[in-house]
C-alpha cells in the first residue's frame, strides 16, 4: 500500500491508496519528490522524528520525518538536516548511504508548514540490543567482541579524520548486515569539531546536550561532549555485549559508591581485553586513548597477544603430554582456521611459521601418544574420559551469511539449514548437492524442525512468524503470525498435530498444524524462551529461558506444574532421558543439572565443560547424550550413570548449534559462519 505522511490525515494507512498518486483522503501526494513512495510506518518513537519504509522503484528506503511539533525549534531542525549533512561525507560500508538531495521538504495539501524528511539506505538486519535479545542476551566471546571492536573503530577512524564525532554510540545505533558487517547509524546526533565549538566549550557557551542513560561520558552529560566521548560510550556498549547485561544493572553498576563491577560477568575473556575496555571508559577524556588510530593499534596488538598466548598453550600441553603419559594430547584434523589479525608482514610470516611447527608437532606428537597409549596404564573412562577427534568430511558454503540452525531428517538423508540471509536450504547429505533454497522469510531463519513423519518442515524467524514447508517440493504451505517478537524455538507433538512456539516475547504459543489456528498461549517466563521439548506421553510441556529457570506445563490445561532453579545464567537446551526420569538442562553457566522430573529436584551438576553449553541432542541409535559448547567440544554422556564417556574435540569454532545424524557417526556444525561443516565421529 502508500503510505500518507501528512500528520492530519484522516486514514494514513489506507489500502486504497496502493496505486494513487494523491491520498484520496486528504489530497496530499503519495510519491514524495517523484520516486519515493512510503509503504508503512516502521516507528513514531525515534528521537525527534518518524521512521518510515519507503521505496523507490524496487529499493527499499528509510524515511525520517521530522515531528511537526519541533519545527518551530531551529536546534531541533539544525540537528535533523546535519544528519544528511553528516552522511554525505561519509562513505563506507559501516555508514548509511544518504540519497543524493537526501535532505528535503514535503508540503501535505493545505499546509503552510513543510515536513523536514530525510531519505536513506535502509540497512537490512537488526540493531546490537535487538541481536542480543535474539541470542537469549548471551555474551559474545572475545574474537567476536575483537572483531567488532575493529569494524566500529574503523567507522569512527573515518567519522573523527572528517572532524565530526557521533556523541550517541550505544547498542540500539549500531546494526549488523546480514553479510556480519556493522553499521553505525543515527548520525542526528554528530557534532563537528570546529573552532567554533571549541570555543563554545571552553568558554561555556550553549552547546546541545545529547545524553543516553548509562553510555553517556562524565563529560558529555556536563554539555561538554569531544571526540574521546564516543570512546567512552563504545566501552560500555561492549561491557553490555561481553556481559549479556545493561549497563544500568546493580549487579554490574553500584549506585551508591559510582563503582562500575563488569569483569567477574564476562569470564570469557582475556585480562588484556578487559583492561583494554576499561582504558575506553576512564572517568576523564584525558585518560582515555585520544585517537581512533591509537586504539586500532592497540587492537593489533590484542590480536597478537591472542595469537601468541594460543601458542604459548599449545607448547605447554604438548611438553606436559611428553613428560607425562596420563596427560593426553589433541590429535588435530586437517582443518583451515580463518583468523584475522592485523600485523605487519614480517611478524605474521614469523608467527605464521610458529604456528605451522607447533600445529605439525601437536598432531604427530598426540596421534604417536595415542599410538602408543596401552590400555593398562589407561585410567577409567569415569575419571579421563577419552579423547576423540573429528575429522572433517564435507563442507556446504552456498549461504550468504551464517548459519543459525541445522536440523538432520530422520533417514539421514537431508541436511537443512537455515540462515541469517533469510533463506532455508535443503541438501542431500550423502552428495552434498543442495535440492531447494526456500525463501519467504524478511529476516534471520532462527530454528528449523521436522514433522515426525519427515513430510513438513517449520521453519522460525526474527521476522516474528513460522512458516511451514512441504519438505518435499520446497513449496510454503502455511504461514503462522501472532508473536510479538523473534521466535526462538520450536517443538512438534509426537502425533504431529500440535506445533509449539516459544519468543523473545516471553510466551509460548500452541499451533493447530493442519488449520494454522492458535491454539492457545502459556505465559510465565521473565525473559525470552530459548527452548521447548514435549514428553513423549505429550502431557507435559518443558521450557528453558533465558530468566535462568525451567518450566514443567500441563499441555492440556496450560497451567506450571513446576519451576525449576538452580542454574546461574540463562538456560539454552533440554533433552530427556529414554526412560522419561530425568531431564537435562545446558545453561550458559557452563554446566548440564539433571533433574528428578517426579520429585524436580537437582540430583546431579555436570560441570566438564569450560565455557557456555549452547545444546543437547540425543543419538537416536546410540541412546547417548550430546553437549556441545562454546570451549570447541562436543561431550557424550552416558544417560544411566551421567558419566562422561568421551570428548570430541578438533572443531575449529564454538559450538553454538550442531546436528547429529540418526547412526551417530556423523555432526553437522556451523560455528556462526556461513559455512556448514559434516565431521566424522570416530567409532
């Protein structure tokens, strides 16, 4: 439809109105400047102005409109246009791309006051805190934070070389492509640096004053913003990241003393990172870094420390594993690690030698171990477990951004993924030939499940719907809409008639396959709902969420029959047992509990891995447990005794989501890349 922007307009949003050039019901035009047709109001609560999709031709747009009420307030006005002034100088693939004449005004039919609007690129994919609310508010891991600390300091790098600074960094201004490339957005805020307003901030003159609550530097809520501001504000929007927490948070901010406690909640990351963030955020501009080229070194350098210390660990297990044969050595497979570091030649061909040495000895050394390893001198697998590495047998590269579901049918003959480019691709397992790309989604495809009987697929989104497929042919068959935010989570009934939606919007929804009909809707949860799974007897309904706790349903009723606690961060994955006594939760507090389901209480804590456990899955012929983590392994548990029977090591990426194929021998990974991996599980 067109969309009327003239704020009396009776019926802005009329259907009617598709193919008008004029809105039929206060006659103002519908193509704005002679190409522009707005389609929908996207939100009225964005700063000073409305955001509206827009299209010209076939290209989607974004449209700011400023509110009609400021135009009496030149300020305002003068922030509005710089934003277009500002865009215009900046061209890079981190910044908005601003449309020629971006700035412009509208005059609505019988109006003597014009419409202040502003024309862009519309930049596909969501904004940090919207990402992060997706992922379950789960702290990124320090080569991603590295990695995105690089991209927006280069944006920065280009922003400061052209004399403005943004003044309003914080996660909701930063977005992330579908290609993983970040995007600073929201430049109505940027100030110039000139003589001028130095002046005016030295001599206290009137400057605006821009202030976002809990990223704002000391300086800046004093009105006297500069460019080290944004290093500041950079600092806590990755304290947030690193943290899964807001900034805000007592548990990371104390009111009282103005003490800032963030490290003991990223555990994952080096000291030196760690203190790296700290310097971004010190109290004054002056003790921060004063250029974005001082921090890009600094990046660098963090890049090397990384590289080194992974050596220097390296070397340390393999002399311990020679000078003590009950400590075992990882046999690497033949993978290639993409790493990105930034260096000078000569050190990188100095370290890419190291790593090719240590790498070759690693492996010889820990397969001649494992050679010579005899079996008495072996300890119980209930005290050392054994360690087993992969071997990486295909590898599907066809999505153009990362994979953030595998699902593996029930045959083993299909592999489907579906990814952050919005598409779902089914492929032949055994051949590695993709069969259909399905397409329909407007946003990240989040979890893919199969009907029991292997006809349907369901499919997930950020795009807040499901969508049900023919398995077979790649045709939609049904699109299901009603939940509020990303959905998360989906569980089919063992008779494949009831389909189970669990949101970031903190509900579940029940589905009626065949008609598309909501069912009904169970409410609860404090935070997004991250996983569901379904009793075999189909009585009971379990759900994880990220509120830390697990919720036991009566299906049929809809009512809690009881909430389990005990896990310190947000709960990823449920499996149950064979016999349906004990259920298994993976949480981001590193361990798996098992739990009593007629009693609910804990009876067990396995705490083996060393990072997040991202996912549980269960072998459907070896009747073993999976735990893949983000410490790079996949763990196999003995269901009767909850003891670790052996570690897959060897992947080259955490393991956010994996597949297992029915036989057990073989995985499916992604890692959060855009390539799919199958590796061989040794028998």
């Amino acid at each position: 439809m067109s969309y009327c922007i003239n704020p009396l307009c009776p019926q802005p949003d009329d259907p009617g109105n598709m193919t008008n050039l004029v809105c039929r019901h206060c006659g103002s035009d519908l193509l704005l400047q002679g190409r522009y047709r707005v389609m929908r109001l996207l939100s009225d609560q964005s700063g000073f102005g409305k955001v509206y999709e827009a299209y010209n031709g076939a290209v989607p747009k974004i449209l700011k409109v400023l509110k009609p009420e400021h135009n009496s307030k030149s300020r305002i006005i003068e922030l509005f246009r710089q934003e277009a002034a500002v865009l215009s100088k900046l061209i890079h693939p981190g910044i908005p791309q601003i449309e020629p004449e971006g700035h412009f005004q509208f005059f609505p039919r019988h109006s003597k006051e014009p419409l202040h609007c502003i024309i862009m690129e519309k930049i596909d994919g969501l904004n940090l805190k919207q990402w992060m609310r997706q992922q379950g508010n789960h702290p990124i891991l320090e080569p991603q934070a590295l990695k995105w600390l690089k991209q927006i300091v280069e944006i920065l790098h280009l922003v400061h070389q052209e004399n403005y600074f943004h003044r309003d960094i914080k996660p909701e201004n930063i977005m992330l492509r579908a290609n993983g490339q970040l995007v600073l957005i929201d430049f109505g805020t940027a100030r110039e640096l000139t003589y001028t307003y130095l002046a005016e901030i030295g001599g206290g003159g009137s400057v605006t004053k821009i202030s976002s609550h809990g990223y704002t530097p000391p300086e800046q809520e004093k009105g006297y913003a500069v460019p080290q501001s944004d290093f500041y504000a950079l600092g806590r929007t990755f304290v947030y990241l690193l943290t899964g927490k807001s900034v805000t948070d007592q548990s990371v901010y104390d009111p009282l003393n103005d003490q800032f406690h963030w490290r003991d909640h990223a555990p994952q990351i080096s000291d030196q990172l760690a203190e790296f963030i700290d310097s971004l955020m010190a109290p004054t501009a002056a003790a921060r870094p004063q250029k974005t080229q001082q921090i890009l070194n600094n990046l660098a350098n963090l890049y090397s420390i990384s590289s080194l210390m992974s050596i220097s660990e390296a070397n340390t297990n393999l002399e311990a594993s020679t000078t003590n044969p009950s400590i075992k050595t990882k046999s690497q497979p033949n993978i290639s690690i993409e790493t990105e570091i930034i260096k000078t030649p000569k050190i990188r061909w100095w370290l890419g030698g190291i790593l090719t040495l240590v790498f070759g000895l690693f492996g010889v050394g820990g397969w001649l171990l494992y050679q010579s390893y005899s079996p008495d001198l072996r300890k119980t697998q209930e005290i050392s477990p054994e360690e087993l590495s992969v071997v990486n047998t295909k590898t599907f590269t066809a999505h153009s951004s990362w994979v953030n579901y595998l699902v593996i049918s029930q045959d083993g003959e299909l592999l489907v993924s579906g990814s952050a480019d919005k598409t779902i691709k089914i492929w032949n397992i055994n051949t590695g030939e993709e069969i259909y790309t399905l397409e329909g989604h407007k946003s990240y495809v989040n979890y893919l499940a199969i009907s029991p009987d292997g006809q349907q697929l369901f499919s997930a989104s950020a795009d807040k719907t499901i969508k049900i497929w023919d398995i077979n042919t790649g045709k939609a068959i049904r699109t299901l809409e009603g939940h509020k935010s990303f959905i998360n989570h989906l569980a089919v009934s063992p008779d494949g008639q009831r389909l189970f939606s669990a949101s970031a919007d903190k509900t579940i929804k029940i589905w009626e396959i065949n008609t598309g009909e909501k069912i009904s809707q169970l409410k609860g949860h404090e935070s997004a709902i991250n996983f569901l799974l379904i009793s075999q007897n189909e009585q009971k309904l379990f759900s994880a969420s990220a509120d830390k706790t697990i919720k036991i349903w009566d299906i049929n009723t809809g009512q809690v029959l009881r909430t389990l606690e005990g896990h310190t961060s947000f709960v990823n994955s449920l499996a149950i047992s064979p016999d349906g006594q004990r259920l298994f939760s993976a949480s981001a507090d590193k361990t798996i509990k098992v739990w009593n389901l007629d009693t609910g209480e804990e009876v067990n804590s396995l705490n083996d891995h060393t990072n997040y456990v991202e996912e549980l899955a269960i072998g459907a012929n070896c009747k073993k447990l999976f735990s893949g983590s983000a410490d790079k392994t996949i763990k196999v548990w003995n269901f009767a005794n909850q003891k670790l029977i052996y570690n897959l090591i060897g992947f080259p990426n955490p393991i956010e989501y994996f597949a297992i194929s029915p036989d057990c021998h073989t995985i499916a990974t992604s890692g959060g890349k855009k390539i799919i991996k199958l590796w061989q599980v040794p028998q």
